[in-house]
C-alpha cells in the first residue's frame, strides 16, 4: 500500500483538484450536437485529490463521450502523455493505430479500431488536466476530435492559475 500512495502523491503533492463544478462549466455547447445531462464527482483517495466531469454530445447516429478529469498533478496519470505524445508515437496494425498528436497546441494522443469504428482522444491541457473522448459506430475520428477541440483549452487552464 506504502508503494501506491507513494506513486500517486509523486509530482501531486500539495495540489488540490478544482472544483468538478468549475470543470463542468467548461463542456461546451457545440453548434449542431445535443449535449446531454452533465455528471461529474470530486474527492479524495490517500491525500491526494482529483476531479472529473462528462457529457455525451450527440448528432443524428453520432454519439461521443467527453471527459474531463482534473489530476492535480499525479505524474502516473500524466506521464503516458510524455510517453506517446512528445514522444512520436506511431502504432499501425491491422486492427487500427494509435499515434501521438497535437491539438490546440496541447499533446495528446488518438487511437482508431477499423472493426467496431471506435475510437479514442487524448489530450493534457496545462500539464495537469485531461480531456477524453471516445465514441463508437463513427466513421473516423473526425466526430472525437471536434467534440475535444470544442473544448476551452486556455479557459481550462486558467483555472490553477
């Protein structure tokens, strides 16, 4: 037990999470998509705290997920967008890929599955605050990636400022 509060306080102590409200004031309205009831919590696990908030955004058969989870700066959750974003990764098979990218000038990464035309974002705003999305039954990840673009990046930021 030592061993996992040890790798969740690692870069987070002292930090506190903002308020899931705050985050939740940030899922945007997007011209065109239907936002759906916002849900999110706030707590605390061995001292450390964290935040998140979701909303499903619909358009016609298109329906995505989008998550925002406030870290409060634990590197465990951080680090893999050191790893693949920064970092170049490509991934290619015959299932999908999964490759780093940019967006709003903020790393992230995506993932694609050919077979259940599903697919993930990934991106960390200030170092500290993850936006996720994900959705299914899409014919690409364009739907994902105008559902996090939508997202206040500066705004988000501002909050631990």
């Amino acid at each position: 037990m030592q061993n996992l509060q040890q790798m969740l306080q690692q870069g987070g102590q002292g930090a506190k999470a903002v308020e899931y409200t705050a985050l939740q004031a940030l899922l945007p309205d997007i011209a065109g998509w239907e936002k759906g009831e916002a849900d999110g919590e706030q707590g605390e696990m061995m001292g450390v705290s964290y935040a998140r908030t979701e909303a499903s955004y619909n358009r016609g058969d298109v329906n995505v997920k989008l998550e925002i989870i406030d870290t409060a700066l634990i590197q465990a959750m951080v680090m893999p967008f050191s790893m693949m974003a920064r970092g170049g990764f490509n991934e290619k098979s015959d299932e999908g890929y999964k490759r780093g990218t940019t967006i709003n000038g903020n790393p992230g990464w995506e993932e694609w599955e050919h077979q259940t035309q599903s697919g993930d974002v990934n991106v960390l705003v200030a170092n500290r605050f993850i936006v996720h999305a994900s959705g299914h039954d899409l014919p690409n990840l364009d739907p994902i990636r105008a559902v996090v673009t939508a997202v206040p990046a500066a705004r988000l930021a501002a909050l631990v400022k």
